[in-house]
C-alpha cells in the first residue's frame, strides 16, 4: 500500500438546513406553548423544518459539498462516507443515496445509527479506519429530519427539535489530530428517550402471525435525560481529556449535542469552562440531533473564530441512551 500516515485530521466542514425556520411565535399557532416558556427551558428560538420535497440524503449532500470544497478534496477521491442519522429517507440507509448524488463513486458508505452522539461516534470509527492506513480520506456526514417524527401535539417534545446537516472531511495525516476520546452506551435506560416501533399483528395462516406496524413518535422523559446529560457528560469529556493527556484548561471550545442551553451551562460550570468557550447555535436551530455538532462546528470555522490547532473538546448524548466525548484539533 503507500505510506502509511498514522493520524486523523479535520480538513473541512459544511453544513446545510432546510429553507423554512419556525420561531417560538409560529409555533404556539400549532401547539400551546409560548416564546417565553421554550426559550428559558430550552434556550431555543426557531428551527429549521424540512418541507416533502427536502429530503436528508440531498441536504447531507449540500452539507458533504460544502466540506469537500473547504478540504479541496475531489469527491472521486472519497474512500468512505459515513452517515450518522436516525432518519434516513430508506430504511435501509441512506449513505449511498449521498454517495451517488455527491458522485464519489470509489467509496463504500453506509449509515450509523447513534442518535445525538451519531457524529461523535462516528468520528471515533472513522478513526480507526485512517488509523490502520485502510482508508486515507473519509467523509463524516451528521444530518438527520426528526421533524418526520415528531407529535406536534406535545409541546414537551416538538418544540426542541429542528431539521439539518453537517459534516467534516477527515484525513490521514503524520500528526494525529484526535487527541482522545471515549464512548459509552446504557441500554437499561433506553425507555428514556426513543422512537419505538409498535407493532400490529397481521394474522398469515392459523398459525403465523407476523408483524405490520410503523415507528412511534419520539418519546422522551425530560427530566431523566437532563439528569443523565449533566452527570454523564463532563466524566466523559474528563476521560476524554484524560486519555489526551489534557487538563480543561487546555480546551480551547466546548462543543457540545445542542440538545438545551441549561445542559450546556450546568456542564461548563461542573468542568470550570468559562462561557465565552462554550459553543451555542440552538438559538437558532433547536436540537437537530446527530447534526447539531456538525453544523455548530461549521458556522464557528466559517466565522473565523476557531483557528487551525484549536483544541475542541465534543461531546453527544442522547438515545440509546449512549454518549461520548472527543478531543479534536482543527487542522486545515
């Protein structure tokens, strides 16, 4: 094979969101809520929701575009894609609808399935797949449409969640550039949060009985994910930092799941991280899950305030529930 770099960097960031945003005021027209009562519980203002026509796989391929253009990296030179996403427009997955649309037609894509730590998982796997020399160039893509899965009659729930994508091209390179990391998942507390399936019998013969159903809209046990979300988070952004061989101080952005602002807050307070370092787009993109990373990552590269060689500390939570954290170096 040729020369082997042993390291990973992040060479290029897109992103992409649906053309219709909702506010807090449009909402309250579909569900009794209010601008005051979602923005001090959740931090969130508006979101982006996808109309029939906007599908994941092309606004993966907006987000996968735009990343690849930064990177100056020719689609064709794509050894893989992955696609972290709850939501895909098949079933079956999605990733290779984005491959073709993005014409990398020399890589092999499929989809991951991690929920809101979908991008950090799969930054983890692309890891190791650049590491071994198996692959050179990979793109990561975080996009998902919760919006197809939401019961707009519960304002507890539908009024987090917004629609997008964003992805990174990540590299192999001599100078490893993911610093450290660690993943975990606690299925004992799957019923916190998820988007179950429910099934319907459907009589065959007198004897078989199959399955006929659909998926249920996301349910979720607020108060349980957000006591999960501040005691999990920092110990995994510790061990973490740990395995890099950093201290917080070192960190210079916090960038965690948007999933709300109190979260956000309560665990830059526990890890003594000072406010100005803490990463915050949900303002205006609500809780995009496997997304929101991605596409924070992005508009702080493309306002120019993260630097080549800052040192962002990640971190994703959510269903399964599984969460994980890594500590990445910018690198273009």
């Amino acid at each position: 094979m040729e020369d082997r770099a042993t390291g990973m960097a992040v060479t290029g960031s897109g992103s992409a969101s649906p053309r219709a945003s909702l506010d807090n005021h449009g909402l309250s027209q579909v569900v009794e809520t209010s601008d005051e009562w979602i923005a001090t519980r959740t931090g969130i203002r508006s979101r982006h929701l996808a109309n029939p026509q906007e599908s994941l796989s092309q606004l993966g391929a907006i987000a996968a575009r735009n990343a690849l253009s930064m990177a100056q990296v020719d689609a064709t030179d794509i050894d893989l894609i992955l696609l972290a996403t709850s939501t895909p427009d098949d079933l079956f997955g999605s990733a290779c609808q984005i491959q073709a649309e993005i014409g990398a037609k020399h890589a092999v894509a499929f989809d991951l399935t991690a929920a809101c730590s979908g991008f950090v998982f799969g930054m983890v796997t692309a890891a190791q797949f650049i590491r071994t020399g198996t692959y050179r160039n990979v793109l990561l893509i975080g996009a998902d449409v919760l919006s197809r899965w939401l019961d707009w009659t519960d304002r507890r729930s539908c009024v987090l969640f917004g629609d997008g994508a964003g992805a990174v091209v990540l590299q192999a390179n001599e100078c490893d550039r993911l610093l450290g990391f660690a993943l975990h998942s606690d299925g004992t507390l799957n019923s916190c949060l998820n988007l179950s399936y429910q099934n319907q019998p459907q009589p065959l013969t007198g004897e078989i009985t199959v399955s006929q159903g659909t998926y249920q809209p996301v349910s979720m046990n607020g108060k349980e994910v957000y006591r999960f979300a501040v005691n999990r988070v920092p110990e995994v952004i510790e061990k973490a930092l740990f395995q890099a061989n950093l201290q917080t101080e070192d960190i210079d952005w916090l960038l965690l799941h948007q999933a709300n602002q109190r979260i956000l807050d309560a665990v830059a307070k526990r890890l003594q991280i000072p406010a100005q370092k803490v990463i915050s787009n949900m303002a205006k993109y609500g809780n995009t899950s496997a997304a929101s990373i991605p596409i924070a990552l992005d508009e702080k590269i493309r306002q120019g305030h993260i630097k080549p060689g800052d040192t962002i500390a990640a971190s994703g939570f959510g269903a399964g529930l599984s969460w994980g954290a890594a500590i990445f170096q910018w690198h273009r």
